[in-house]
C-alpha cells in the first residue's frame, strides 16, 4: 500500500482537520479509512462508538500529532 501524507484519503493536514470537526465527517470518513486500510474490527469499532468516544479521541489527536486514531500502527 501506498504511504499517505494525511489521515482522511491522503487529503493535506488542514482539510483532515476541517473533516475531524464535523462530527458526521468524522465518523463517516473514519469509518471507510478504518476499512480501506484492512481494519475490520477497528470499523465496526468506530461504527458502534464513533460518534462520541471515538471522535473526541480522533479530534485531539489530529491537532496533537497529526494522526487519527489507529488501534494497529500502519
């Protein structure tokens, strides 16, 4: 797989951002990143507790390192 140089779709840091947000975004653009990089029970995770756990934790991440959420490293 091809590296990334950001979190949602290998969009830019700034428009990840905008997206980790909105908590809709968020959770929908985490929950098909979850699956494209082959993490099926982190999908069905963030399917069942992203809407408010899961988001916070992804937003202060996000400004923090950059990252979203990854239960398994990349």
């Amino acid at each position: 797989m091809a590296s990334r140089k950001g979190d949602y779709f290998g969009l830019s840091y700034i428009v990840s951002i905008i997206l980790a947000i909105i908590p809709i975004t968020a959770w929908i653009c985490g929950i098909i990143t979850r699956f494209q990089d082959g993490k099926i029970i982190a999908g069905i995770l963030r399917i069942f507790f992203g809407a408010w756990i899961i988001w916070l934790i992804d937003l202060i991440l996000m400004i923090v390192s950059k990252h979203i959420l990854r239960i398994i490293p990349v």
